[in-house]
C-alpha cells in the first residue's frame, strides 16, 4: 500500500499522466486558434504525446515546442494545401447541386465526397509521418496516402477514433481539455505498428533503446 501512494507509485503516475494530458490538450488548443498552425502544432501533439505520455522521454511543453520548430514549414505547406483541396471539392459539390441535378450530378457529388473522405484518411498519416520521419515534402503526402490505403482497416480504426472524440468535444465541451492528447496517444498505438513496418532494423533499435531510457 505505501509503495502505490509514493512518489514513484502507480498512483501519481497515473495522476502525472492525467495533468500532462490535460496541459499537452490545452497547448495544442491555445496555439491552433491562429487556424494555419493546426498542422504543425498536430504534429507537435503527436509526437509529444507518444514521446512523453507513451514513453517517458523528455517533457510536455520542451518536446511540444522543439517538435512544433521541427516541423512548422513542412507541417504547415500539406495543412494549408490538404485545406484548399478539400474546399475546393465542397466547392465542386456545391455548384453540381446547383447546376446538374441529375444521375450525372449524383455520380459526381459522390466521387467528390469519396475524394474529401481519402483526403481526411491521409490527413491522419500525414502529420503524424512529419513528426516521425525526415522526406521531401512529395514523399512525405505520397507515402502518407499509400500507407492510408494499404492498412485500410487500421486506418479506418483512426478514423472512427478522430470521429468519436469529435463527437465527444462537441457533446461535452469541457472534455476538450483532455481528448484531443488522449485521441494522439490512442492514435499512436496503431500508426506506430505501422509506421515500424517502412523502419530499418537499425533504426528500430535506435528507437526501442530511445524508448527504454527515462527521463
């Protein structure tokens, strides 16, 4: 019993994980309100919450800032360019209701929506990849949208996790203070089983001897 209430039990541990699940929701919160920064600060959750929350390695706000300076440029060209792509197919579904109203313009709305679904899918690989890999800007979207495909049904596991806490943050706002490190955290159990299948055995034992230290 003494040793699951001291400082180093179960019992604080499992409340220091709570309060740096809660600090790390409200930073990528408060830094996103500018709107452009949600890719690079996703990225900057992700890679936090699986270092820190997951790990143990280094701390909440040190491991935010230095991910987020990391991976601003990249993070922030595929967030604004996934953006415009996606309003301009609302865009394209929006005139078709207007303009063709007919089998054609059925057929069209549903590829365009089935065109934002794909894109969305990608969008979950794609910050995530930044904060984990160095690739040219191309690869890093490509690689994103082959690994969205190839791993369709863990992808979809993504998926429903992104729409349920979604869901979650809009039903009970005040949820908001913890969902969106725990949706990175619980995200990251199933894209890390599939981003260590394209690592090299080197690689791979850099990171597990990485993961094993504490900080």
């Amino acid at each position: 019993m003494g040793s699951f209430f001291s400082a180093d039990g179960a019992f604080f541990t499992a409340v220091n994980k709570i309060i740096d699940t809660i600090f790390l929701s409200i930073l990528w919160i408060i830094f996103c309100i500018p709107l452009f920064t949600i890719g690079a600060y996703t990225s900057a959750l992700y890679a936090t919450a699986n270092k820190v929350l997951r790990h143990d390695r280094s701390y909440i706000f040190r491991q935010f800032w230095d991910s987020f300076k990391s991976s601003f440029k990249q993070s922030t060209i595929a967030w604004l360019f996934c953006v415009l792509v996606i309003f301009v197919l609302v865009s394209d579904i929006r005139i078709i209701n207007l303009l063709i109203p007919n089998i054609i313009g059925v057929f069209l709305k549903v590829f365009f929506s089935v065109m934002i679904f794909v894109i969305g899918m990608t969008m979950l690989y794609i910050f995530p990849y930044i904060s984990r890999f160095t690739a040219p800007w191309k690869s890093i979207m490509m690689n994103s949208f082959i690994m969205a495909l190839r791993h369709i049904p863990w992808t979809l596991l993504v998926v429903a996790l992104t729409i349920a806490f979604a869901l979650l943050a809009y039903l009970i706002p005040f949820l908001a203070l913890v969902l969106p490190a725990l949706w990175a955290l619980l995200a990251s159990f199933v894209l890390e089983r599939i981003f260590k299948k394209y690592m090299s055995e080197e690689d791979l034992a850099k990171e597990e001897k990485l993961n094993s230290r504490s900080y």
